[in-house]
C-alpha cells in the first residue's frame, strides 16, 4: 500500500478573513470594530479575484484604494486601517509573502479637519448680527473677537505691553 502526501488546499481570500474575524473575536475585539471589520473586509472582498496570490492581490488593494474618493481623510482611512490589519496578520499567519500596502507605501491621510477660513466681509456680518444687550449676544461676540486675534494684532498688543508707559508726576 502506497501512502500518498496531500498538499493542504491553498486557503482562498474569504476563508483566511473568517479566520481572522474568528480570532478578533476570540481576542474580544470591541463590537464597533468588528462591525467595522466586517464591513470593510467584505466590501473589499467583493471587490476582489479572492486570492491570495500576491500578485492578484496587490492589484486588489490598488485598484480598491484607488477607488475610494477623495472627499475625505476619514472616508480612505477607515478602510485602510481595516484592511492593514487584515493584511498584517495574513502576513504573521505566512498566508502571504508581503504586505501590498507596506509594499507601495500606502499610508493613512492627514486630516487637517474641514475648517475653512471665513471673509472679512461676512465676518463682520455676522458680528453686526449679535444682539450685544442681551448674555448670550455678548457671549458669543467676546468668543469670536477673542478667537479671531490674529499673529499680527498679538505682535502689535506684545509691543505695546513692552513699551514702558510714561510716568505721571
């Protein structure tokens, strides 16, 4: 009787994702993050040839980070850290060679936040607006006054504090 070895059925792209949702589970991962794992690796998923092929899947991770728009940093970084994880712990699992996103230097963005900077005109507007008799009025137009001080105006305000003031005899 001859005994034959059987290579163990390479794992597929869906199977090592349950893996690894079946051990953040077991790691009682906080239930927002699994959602968001979930989420984000099953978006990809469908997006994907389900391979861990490296090839097939470093176009994959391109092609899906690629077509995330660019409205904002937390819509690409949501996604990216999901992914990341993902990947890095198929990479400690020796389930893929490397990881694309390392591979390609793709990295999380910058969010600067979605401040804009308002006209002078429509500034002080809304500073005319303020009904200045009344708590709440003068509340809000002491804040503003306070928070739209600019490099300048503390530079003109530090010199005159550090100018002696004459004395009165």
């Amino acid at each position: 009787m001859r005994m034959v070895k059987m290579k163990p059925k390479p794992m597929d792209l869906e199977t090592a994702m349950q893996k690894f949702l079946l051990v953040k589970e077991s790691q009682h991962t906080g239930e927002e993050t699994m959602k968001d794992y979930r989420n984000y690796l099953a978006r990809f998923l469908a997006d994907s040839h389900s391979s861990l092929d490296y090839p097939l899947l470093e176009s994959d991770v391109l092609t899906f980070f690629a077509a995330i728009p660019d409205t904002s940093p937390a819509r690409y970084n949501k996604p990216f850290q999901n992914i990341n994880a993902f990947l890095n712990w198929a990479l400690e699992q020796e389930l893929i060679e490397k990881n694309p996103i390392k591979v390609h230097k793709l990295h999380k963005r910058r969010d600067d936040g979605n401040i804009k900077p308002l006209p002078v005109d429509k500034l002080q507007a809304f500073l005319a607006s303020l009904d200045k008799s009344t708590y709440t009025g003068l509340r809000d137009y002491v804040i503003c006054m306070q928070c739209s001080s600019t490099k300048e105006s503390r530079r003109r305000s530090a010199w005159r504090n550090s100018t002696p003031l004459p004395s009165i005899r």
